[in-house]
C-alpha cells in the first residue's frame, strides 16, 4: 500500500498493532461487559444522550440507565452547573445585555409584561382609569390636527 502524507480520505496504517488493556469497572450485560463509571459519567458531562452512551459502550440504554443512573445524574448536573457558571460569566463580565434579560427572567422571574401572574390584573403603578384618559385625550388631539390641515 502507498502511503500518502495528506490523504483526503482515512486511509489503512499498514498492519495494526493488538494488545490487551485491563480496565476496572462494572460488569454488566448478558455478555458481561466491563464499564468505567467515571468514563459514563465523563459521557454525560460533554451532553450525550443514554442512546449515544450506550452505544459507545455496545450495551442496551436499559441497561446503561440501570446500572449508571447516579453517573448519568452527576455528569448532567454538572453540565448544567458549568453552562450556568459561563452564561453568568458572560452576562456580568461581558455585559452580554440579551443573556442578562434571560437571565433575569428566568432567575429573578422578572417579566416582560405589566400585570401580575396570580389574578392577571395589571400592576399597581398603572391605573386602568388614568391609562384610558390619556388615550382618549391623545386620540382626540390627533383627530384635531388633522381637521386643521
């Protein structure tokens, strides 16, 4: 086989070399496959699925779930936590104004909207009465202009 040194396409390395690897872990499976917890629990940090865990593994997601579901809990909460420390991060440090608007939503469950969430009623600065006035004494004004044009 000719060997290239910038192939555009994988190419074969020639004959492999084998070896055995001893790994410590969980033996799980009717084929009793042995599985690092702390490399589930690595899997779960970086954001993949059971599916794609199990997978990677060659075991059933039933299986991974019930034999690694502390692992799968503790990687995805500590994704959250580090997603969570880097909006914050950006929010703050980089006055990123959008992820502080969200963040304020979500965090402090601040609104968008002037009424209040238990009865739908609008919020005490603003009075329904005075906020229909000055409506209809600005729809009045602009009618007048126009007559006067």
């Amino acid at each position: 086989m000719k060997r290239v040194d910038n192939p555009t396409t994988p190419q074969k390395n020639g004959d492999r070399k084998w070896g055995t690897k001893e790994v410590e872990g969980v033996v799980v499976g009717r084929d009793k496959t042995v599985i690092d917890p702390e490399e589930v629990e690595k899997l779960a940090l970086i954001g993949l699925k059971d599916k794609e865990i199990a997978d990677w593994f060659g075991i059933n997601d039933n299986t991974l779930r019930f034999n690694f579901s502390v692992e799968l809990l503790k990687g995805r909460e500590k994704l959250k936590m580090s997603l969570r420390q880097a909006m914050i991060k950006n929010a703050t440090q980089n006055m990123n104004a959008a992820l502080q608007i969200f963040m304020a939503k979500n965090l402090l469950g601040m609104s968008d909207s002037p009424f209040n969430t238990d009865n739908n009623e609008p919020l005490p600065w603003v009075e329904a009465e005075d906020a229909n006035i000055e409506i209809e004494e600005y729809v009045e004004e602009e009618t007048d202009e126009n007559m006067d044009n």
